[in-house]
C-alpha cells in the first residue's frame, strides 16, 4: 500500500508459506447450509398442507418462554443446540446458521471478484452479542422479578398456525438479511455479524469456551499458516495450535477448512491432545492486531449505543437483529469519517480514499455517502426522542382528568405532531396516537383527518378502521362508523374488536336482530369471552322468544356449565317449536 495511507481495518501482517489449497469441506458445507433452506421450505409446505405445524425452530422464541411460559420449540431448539455446543463446540454455526450462509456466500462473491475483506478487530464493539443476548434473554426475566411476578407457569406450546406470527414484514426480513449477511461483510469482514452483533453467537461462544471438543494440532505441523490463511471465522489457527496445541478462540465455529488444507494433516477435530511437544507459552493468547486507538473504541461505543437508540424499533418497525447491524456499520463509518478528515491517507479494505491529503474520486463518494448515512442516523435519533416524549405526555393525559387531562393532551399533541412530521414512515401507532391527543385535546375532526389518511392510503390494520369508526360515531356519523368498520372486516373477517363494535352499533341502532347475526362468528369462542357472553345475555333478554337467540344463549350457559339455567332455556325453545330437533339434542346430552 502507498506510504502514509492507513488501512482499516489494518493488514495482519499474516503471509502463509505457499499458496493454500482448497478446502474440499466448503462443499459439503455449502450442502449443509443448503439443506437447512430446503427444510425451510419443506416446513412451509407442512404448514400449508396442515394448517399447522412445529412451531418456528428460531431461538429468538425462547423469549416467549421466559415472558409468556411457552415452552415451545424454539425454546427445546435453542436448549439442544447448547447442550449440543457444550460438548462438540460451535458446529450449528459453521454449518446450519442461516445467517451465516449469507455472510460466507458474500465473502465468496466478494473474494471471486479479488476483494477479499480483512476482519475488524474492535475490543469494545466485540462486547455487543453478549449485552444482546441479555436483553433478549436475562432482561424480561429481571424485569419481572423487580416488577414482583415470578416466572409463568410453564405450558407445552408446540404448534403453531403462522411461522411468521412474530416475524418480521417480508420487507423488513429482506433488509435484515442484506444488512446482517451481506453489507456487513464489507464493513466488519467476514462473519463479521456473529462477531460484532449475534446474540446467539454470545451463548454459543460461552459453551464453546468449555467445549472438550477441539481442533487440535500434532507435532507434524510446521507452521505453514495456510490454516489461519483459510480460516473464515478469523481465528489465528496457527498461532492458536503453537501455544495451546489447539483452538482456543470462542469465535471457532468449526467449519473444519483448517483441518482440510493443512498440507501435512497436522490439524483435525479431537477430544483429546494430538501433540506430545511441549508448550512453553501456552499461558500466552496470541496477540491481537486491535484497529482502533482507545479513543476510537470509546467513540464507536457512543456511535453504536446511538444507533441502537435511533434505529431500535424505529417506525416500529426495525427488529433487534438489524439494528444491531445498522449501529455496527454506523460505529465503523463515524469512525471513518473521523479519520477522511485527520489522516493524510486512508485506505478501506483495500479501497484508496485518500492521499496525501486529497480526497480520491472513491474517497469523494465514500465522504458523501458517510455523511447521508449518519445523518440519517441522526434523523432517526431526534424521531425517537420527540416521539418518546409525546407518548410520555400522551400517557400523563390519559391517567389526568378535568381541563389538566385537555392541557396535557394539547401538550402530547404537539409533540406527537412534530414526531409525525418528521418521520420517513407513518406507522399505524403513530398515527393513532396522534388522533388520541387531537381528539384528547378537542380536536375531535383534526383525529378523523389522521385517521382518514392512513386509511384511505390503503392500511389494512383493524386497529385504524376501530378507532376511526369510533371518532365518527362520536361525531353522530354513525353510517360512515358502520361502513368503516365493514371496511375494517373485509380486511380482517376474524379480527374481535371490530366485530364486537359492529354489534354494538346495531344494538345502538336498535337493530337487535341483526345485532346477533353480527355476534354469530364470535359464539365459536368455547366457552365465549367477556363481553361476548354478557352481550347474549342482553340479546336474550330482548328477544326472549327469538329461538336462534335462545339457542346461542343456552350453548353459552352450557358451556359455562350452568345446567339448570341452560335447561330451563332449551325448555321454552321447545314449548315454542316441540319439533326444535337441536334442542331436543342438547336437552338429551344436559
């Protein structure tokens, strides 16, 4: 590289003695990583065939255990692959993570077309999959032991009818898959997200640590390096087996290409030591090449913990999974940009951006694209704030009263108005919390206007047709509340609320005939939640001699096991109709 142009990240200093050869294992691993897609795809399928299936075999599900107490198979998943890890060390990661597929394919690529990345090496940024993985997993069960809960019962929670119930939109999945497994390659090199962002990685690193399973070195190794030159997980392998007479690194997801391209097979997998030669420095860890200053390490930890403040949850819409990849690449372009400036070179993975204190066309358009991004970082951040603030207000206003209730509301407004004016995306909440404080604050069509939009902009979400039919019947627009909330059913047939505020419109409508029939797909629920159950019984009450009303109401009792109540009911069905062959039937089985 030029004189006086710095590289980041930093060469290694690392050659090997010849040219490595091939690793035959990446085909059978390529197999591997395939087939876990197929059986994606085949999980699907049962899914569709079925209408339902083993539920998602994600470990981020094992939070519904700690919150919820499901113990499903996300959770049993997660717990083998630990168990698993324990003994054997990181395989599912070399050989079955998704994600990881993703990242090696783009390193190929990459590699294919002669760049291949170097891996950054930060001490602090290093610390972020273990706090991930604590949020994710130690956090809820902290939280609710200070909140005074204990832990939920646990029930078995096996099955599932929608894989993707807590997934991510398909759009937001993309962009995780492309920010996590591809651009993040370029930035923090290869594997470069289980390093710097996985918070499964941390749990398997941790087992990994006490793993007896090992890659472990015989005296016939001659300190090629073409192991550490092939390693794709960026261990120093051949520093590695010189101290220890084996892998000790946590970041070794035995992918095994050091096993298969060391020229005198000195390498291979083994519980047990291989090397009878004696270790003189196994007390020393191989010397890290760190590419950052301390100063620069403190401040890509300030730019990374204000990426995750800017894009965590942003529009709700970002997962933890991508903005923990957003604020790693962000961490790294401050970093960058900080140094365009000072350095009188800067070299990127091999791409010059500057020299002798000129800016290179490449450089130009790094500059401009470091600047765009971290503004929008910003951006983010200042949406995040204002919207947290008007959501504080919006909750003091609920909890006031009297004119303090009005005042505060106009307070939340303004806020949430600015955060809705800045924003790049209107999200559904958003908007229903703005529509909250205008009408909080009197402004009963400002709220309907709001609602109308999102509405109108073709949102399928029930929760805006519910809040906007209600804003209109406040307004005596009861038709347009009526046709708002089938609009809201064409959309979601099955969604609860909305059907129940039908049926109330039809009984405020006097309507109580068509009140019921509205009522009929929620008398499914066995036995039916409140107000389902009460709303039947007012039904019943008004239309005593209605014998499908009383039919209903008589389920609904039996269901509750009321026998004698629910008896007397199927009796004055048949004093009315003898010939009433369902009544006769459950009058038979009471």
């Amino acid at each position: 590289m030029q004189q006086n142009v710095i590289e980041l990240p930093r060469l290694s200093g690392h050659s090997p003695k010849g040219e490595p050869r091939p690793s035959r294992r990446s085909r059978w691993r390529f197999l591997s990583l395939l087939s876990v897609h197929i059986l994606f795809v085949l999980h699907l399928a049962h899914l569709e065939v079925n209408g339902s299936s083993l539920g998602p075999l994600e470990p981020s599900e094992a939070g519904e255990t700690l919150t919820l107490g499901y113990i499903n198979a996300g959770f049993i998943f997660l717990a083998i692959l630990i168990l698993l890890t324990l003994v054997f060390g990181r395989f599912f990661c070399g050989w079955a993570c998704h994600l990881l597929a993703y990242q090696d394919g783009c390193a190929y690529l990459l590699k294919k077309l002669g760049l291949k990345v170097r891996p950054f090496r930060s001490r602090l940024l290093a610390w972020v999959p273990a706090l991930a993985a604590i949020q994710m997993f130690v956090l809820p069960s902290v939280l609710r032991a200070l909140g005074g809960e204990g832990m939920p019962d646990l029930v078995w929670h096996l099955q599932s009818e929608d894989l993707f119930a807590r997934m991510p939109t398909l759009g937001i999945a993309i962009a995780t898959l492309l920010v996590d497994g591809v651009l993040i390659i370029w930035f923090l090199g290869s594997k470069g997200f289980c390093s710097y962002g996985c918070p499964y990685g941390a749990i398997f690193a941790g087992a990994e640590r006490v793993a007896p399973g090992r890659i472990r070195v015989n005296d016939d190794c001659e300190a090629c390096g073409h192991c550490t030159d092939t390693c794709t997980s960026n261990v120093l392998v051949h520093e590695e087996v010189a101290r220890f007479g084996m892998v000790v690194d946590p970041g070794c997801m035995k992918c095994m290409d050091c096993v298969d391209v060391c020229p005198k097979d000195a390498l291979s997998f083994s519980f047990r030591t291989q090397s009878k030669r004696p270790r003189k420095q196994a007390a020393r860890r191989p010397r890290r090449n760190w590419d950052l200053s301390w100063p620069e390490e403190f401040l890509g930890a300030a730019l990374f913990a204000g990426a995750m403040y800017a894009y965590r949850g942003l529009y709700d819409l970002i997962p933890l999974l991508l903005s923990l990849g957003l604020a790693s690449i962000t961490a790294l372009a401050g970093i960058g940009l900080v140094r365009l400036i000072h350095r009188r070179g800067l070299a990127f993975q091999n791409w010059v951006l500057k020299r002798d204190s000129s800016l290179t066309k490449g450089g130009l358009v790094a500059a401009i694209a470091l600047v765009v991004y971290l503004g929008l970082g910003i951006h983010s951040a200042f949406f995040q704030y204002v919207h947290a603030s008007g959501q504080t207000q919006l909750i003091a206003a609920m909890e006031a009263s009297g004119p303090a209730r009005v005042q505060a509301a106009e307070q939340a407004q303004a806020k949430l108005q600015q955060a809705f004016d800045w924003a790049l995306h209107i999200s559904p909440d958003l908007r229903l919390q703005v529509s909250s404080a205008a009408f909080g604050a009197g402004q009963a069509e400002r709220a309907r206007e709001i609602l109308q939009e999102g509405v109108e902009a073709g949102s399928k979400d029930p929760r805006l047709h519910l809040r906007l039919a209600e804003v209109q019947a406040s307004m005596g627009l009861l038709a347009d509340a009526k046709d708002m909330l089938l609009r809201g059913l064409e959309h979601e047939p099955g969604d609860r609320d909305l059907r129940l505020a039908l049926v109330k419109a039809e009984i405020n409508a006097g309507r109580l005939p068509r009140a019921f029939e509205e009522l009929q797909p929620l008398l499914e629920e066995n036995p039916p939640r409140a107000p389902i159950g009460s709303m039947l019984e007012w039904l019943y009450a008004q239309l005593p001699n209605d014998n499908s009303v009383a039919l209903a109401y008589a389920k609904a009792l039996l269901s509750f096991d009321q026998q004698q109540p629910a008896r007397q009911v199927l009796e004055r069905i048949l004093a009315r109709d003898p010939n009433h062959i369902e009544a006769q039937e459950l009058l038979g089985s009471d």
